[in-house]
C-alpha cells in the first residue's frame, strides 16, 4: 500500500495538536484516578460510554445488511490495536512504573512509526525523517529530565516500560492501518460510522481484557472500584475527549499528512502533560518546557519538508 500525504497546513496541523493535548488530559486524569478504578476496566468503561455517545450518530452501521460485517476481519485488528490494546497498556505501565519512564520508553513513537511503515508499508525512511525523529525525542528528553540531562542516568526500566513499548507499537500499527482504504465508503465517509465499527469490535476485546483483570489474571489481586461523582466526571472526559474527539481528529489527520508525520505530533504529549500537571498543582510552566516544544516543533518541520 503507497500512502500519499498532503501538506502539513495549518488545518491538518490542527487537527494533529487537538489528540495530544486531550491525550495528555487522559494521562493527568488516568493519575488521579488510579486508586478508584482498576486500569483496563478504566479502559473499558471509557470505550462502552463513548459506544453509547456516538450511537445515534451511526446506528444505522450495525444493522443486518450493513457492509460493516464484511470487513470484519480488518474492524476487529482495527479495534484490537486502537481500542483494546494502547490504552491498556499504558494503564497497565502506571501500575509498575513511573511517568518519567512512561513518557520516556513512549517518545519511541517516531521511530516506531518510521520503522512500522519501512517494514510492512514499503514506505522509504529519509534523512529527514530520522533528523526530525533525534529532535523530537531530544525534545521529550528535556521535559522528562526538567532540564537537568544527568536525571536520565537515574531511569530503570521496569515491566511497565514493556508495556509501554507494546502499546507504541500498537499505536504504530493502527495508524499505519488508517491510511488504508479498503473498507466501504459508507463507513470511511462518516467519522462517527468509522469510529463505531472500531468499537464495535474493540469492546469485545476491552470487556474480555478486564474480565482478566477481575480474574486477578494481570496482577491486580484486590480489583475494585470506589464510586464517587468526581470518578463519574473523569470518566464522562476521557470518554467524549480523549476517546470520541481524539481519535476523530487523529483519524482525519493521519489520512491527510501521513503517519510518519503525525506520529511526530505524538511527542508533544509529555510537553502538554507537564503543563496540565503544573497547572493542576499550582506550578508555573519552567524554560526548559520552551525548549522542548521548540525541539519538538522543529522535529515535525524538519521531517514534513519536500
């Protein structure tokens, strides 16, 4: 399959800039409410609300003689990747690692995105594109050691960082798989039909994910959730923003720019996060947050060049 980009415009930028910074809410979200709610059923009940949120807009693609049904082999990786495995796993990381090493292992994404394409996409790495890939990761690098490039030797992985990287290369796959057009128009031309016939297969492997987790089957020995009206409003916001908004826009932007340029626009998730997270706890922005979006910003620029 040959993927051909248009140019990285203020409005494919855009819409590239919107997932990041809702993402980096779910991340600072995800945090508060780790002790509430177990990680994949946070990740399940986030993807059954947005299921009932985008309904009425594409009830009609579950209907009996929908071409939904046979694509199904392409919804089911589709949901496999984007709805049931990269959330999990990042929620999964948090529970056996720190942020830094979180947002660290997952400024791999250029790369993995690079490397993805070469592989299984017949898609040519450039200079440029590794270029762009240094600066952005150099960029992700500054926020995570605040500055201070010796706070890198004190990093150790952990089994949570190898969930990380299952989940980037998860994130690589699917986005890579959205540049695609194989499935029929009705679904492509809709946003809210092309996002429910991925949940509609993802649900089905976020609900058998978190019965495993019920089942004590990834560690978690005592799964329980403690309701409160403040975990209700932190799962209505992941639902309608990370989840409905995110991966529309993302969706839009990968088909328009390419993924090897949009999995640059991954990179600014750490930035975002530690800013939200400043502002959450009262903290003003540091130089060294500058810097890095500069160096991450110069990453996208560089590699998106003819």
């Amino acid at each position: 399959m040959s993927v051909v980009p248009h140019a990285l415009t203020p409005r494919n930028a855009a819409l590239l800039l919107i997932p990041p910074l809702l993402w980096a809410g779910n991340a600072v979200i995800g945090r508060m409410i780790a002790d509430q709610i177990p990680p994949i059923t946070l990740n399940f009940f986030r993807w059954a609300l947005a299921f009932l949120l985008v309904l009425p807009l594409a009830h009609n693609l579950l209907r009996r003689d929908s071409p939904l049904w046979a694509h199904w082999k392409r919804y089911t990786l589709l949901g496999l990747l984007g709805v049931g495995l990269y959330n999990s796993f990042l929620y999964l990381a948090l529970q056996t690692s720190t942020p830094i090493n979180v947002t660290l292992v997952g400024s791999s994404m250029p790369v993995f995105m690079l490397l993805v394409g070469a592989l299984f996409f017949k898609q040519t790495v450039r200079k440029r594109q590794m270029t762009g890939a240094v600066l952005s990761i150099l960029g992700v690098m500054v926020v995570l050691c605040r500055g201070d490039w010796q706070a890198l030797a004190n990093v150790h992985l952990v089994i949570g960082d190898v969930f990380v990287l299952m989940a980037t290369a998860a994130w690589s796959w699917y986005s890579w798989l959205l540049s695609g057009t194989q499935e029929p128009a009705e679904a492509r031309s809709n946003w809210a039909n092309f996002l429910m016939a991925q949940m509609v297969f993802g649900l089905f492997w976020s609900a058998a994910f978190s019965g495993a987790e019920w089942a004590g089957l990834t560690g978690i020995a005592d799964a329980h959730i403690s309701w409160s009206w403040p975990l209700v409003a932190a799962l209505v916001y992941v639902s309608v923003g990370p989840a409905v908004l995110a991966y529309r826009f993302w969706g839009l932007g990968v088909q328009n720019v390419g993924p090897n340029i949009a999995g640059f626009f991954v990179n600014l998730i750490p930035v975002f996060t530690a800013t939200l997270s400043a502002l959450v706890l009262g903290e003003m922005p540091q130089l060294y947050h500058a810097a890095a979006f500069v160096l991450i910003i110069g990453g996208i620029v560089v590699s998106s060049r003819k």
